[in-house]
C-alpha cells in the first residue's frame, strides 16, 4: 500500500469534485473513490429503513452493514438500482445529516482506505486529504461561487431528469456547505499542503488540465 500515487480533491458542494476525478483518474489510468456515495447510501438506506437520522448508534449499524456493488458506472443496494436515487437533493442533506457522527465516520473509513489499489487513486470528497488519505502525493481543494455550483448542479439534476430550481438549490447547498464546515470530526477544510483550485471561470476541462500538470510536477 505505501507507495500507491493519490491525488486527493477535496470541496464544497457541486464544486466539480466527481467530474474532475473521473477526468484525471481517465487520462491517469488510476482507480476512484466517490467518498459522497458513501455517505449518500448511508442516508438513503437509513430513510429507507426510517431510522432517526440524528441517532449515531442506529446509523453506524447502517454504515457498517452497507451493502452496496460499484459495477459498470451503476450503484446497487442490496440489488437495487440507486444510481440516480441517491444524486437527489434530499439524500445529499440527509448525507450531511449522517456525516456528523464520528462513528459513522469511522465506519466508513476503513471502507474507504480500500480504495488504495494500484495503479493509484483519484478519491473525492470532504476529508480526503485531511483524514482518509493524509499521505496523498497531491492534495486539491476545489471550490467555485455558490452561484456558479448551484447553477452546475442543476444542469446536472436536469440531465437525470430531475426537476429543481436554483433558488432551492442556492438554499440546499448553503446549508450543506455549512454543516460541513461547522461539524466537529472531519470538517471541510483545505487539508495542509493541498492546493486550492477556484473553479468558478474554468471549463471542466481547463480544471482537470490544471490538476494534471500539478500532479506531473510531484513526479518530476
Ligand atoms: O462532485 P461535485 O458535487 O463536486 O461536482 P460534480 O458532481 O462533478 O458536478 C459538477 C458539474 O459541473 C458537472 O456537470 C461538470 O460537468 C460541471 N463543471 C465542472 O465540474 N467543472 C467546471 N469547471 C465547469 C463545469
Ligand atoms: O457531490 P456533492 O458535493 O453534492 O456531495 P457528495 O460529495 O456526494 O457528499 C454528500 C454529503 O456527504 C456531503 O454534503 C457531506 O456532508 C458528506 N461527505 C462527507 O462528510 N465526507 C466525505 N468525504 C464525502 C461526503
């Protein structure tokens, strides 16, 4: 495990994060960690199971019984297909809800640190470089305006089929972002030494080019 290259992309919400890590792993060859999903399948299976989401002991028991496949761009709950189910809205703030609890944290942690697999890993997320993957060879702090994110996501949202708007989205973003900056275990923090790439009047393609040549230069 200890000299697998990890470049880690850390952020707010709808900064980028899961585009540019798709982009760089792509050209890169490496494996991703979509760390979000985690926390989103937690949230939706905890809904589902109508457990409190404010409850820590109940919802450690979800994470740690998590049953999710990762196959061909398609995520499976125990079978079923919640690809699209989990990107809604309403899971990503009950997301943020679960994330506050340091024990689901940490069950999802080990999780997580699989991850690490040849040939290297591009993982995203909130505490990538901070906690997960401390060691990473290049740490990213992406952001964007909040105007710039909520109007992304909501072309996003649109694609899927999804209807919003971007006053809600506007709203939704902003209280995540501040539950992820305010909690006390893992907040959203630039990790020491990470960079910090503003998004907000770049192409997505112009984001990754600049990840990339910053991750050449580590190999240099
Ligand atoms: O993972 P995260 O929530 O941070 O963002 P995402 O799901 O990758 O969504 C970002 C959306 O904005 C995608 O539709 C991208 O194509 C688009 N975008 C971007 O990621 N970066 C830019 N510089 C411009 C647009
Ligand atoms: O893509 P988007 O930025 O909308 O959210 P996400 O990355 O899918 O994450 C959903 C929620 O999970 C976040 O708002 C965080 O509360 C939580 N999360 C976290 O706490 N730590 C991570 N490493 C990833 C996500």
């Amino acid at each position: 495990e200890q000299n697998i290259p990890i470049i880690t992309i850390d952020g707010p919400v709808a900064s980028g994060k899961g585009s540019v890590s798709a982009g760089v792993a792509k050209v890169l060859g490496f494996n991703v960690l979509d760390s979000g999903s985690l926390y989103r399948l937690t949230a939706y299976a905890a809904l589902q199971q109508q457990k409190p989401l404010e409850d820590e002991e109940q919802i450690k028991q979800t994470a740690v019984n998590l049953k999710a496949v990762f196959k061909g761009g398609k995520i499976l709950l125990e079978g079923e297909d919640v690809t699209d189910a989990i990107r809604q809205e309403e899971v990503g703030l009950a997301a943020s809800k679960v994330a506050v609890h340091p024990k689901v944290r940490k069950a999802l942690f080990k999780l997580q640190r699989e991850y690490a697999q040849a040939p290297g890993l591009v993982a995203d997320g909130r505490d990538m470089g901070s906690v997960v993957f401390p060691e990473a060879t290049l740490k990213i702090f992406l952001t964007a305006s909040a105007e710039a994110r909520a109007k992304r996501r909501y072309n996003q949202l649109k694609e899927k089929g999804i209807h919003s708007n971007i006053a809600d989205l506007v709203k939704d973003l902003k209280e995540r972002d501040e539950r992820d900056l305010k909690r006390s275990v893992a907040p959203l923090v630039p990790a020491p030494g990470a960079k910090i790439l503003d998004s907000s009047d770049l192409t997505l393609e112009e984001t990754i080019n600049q990840v990339l040549e910053w991750y050449r230069g580590t190999e240099a």
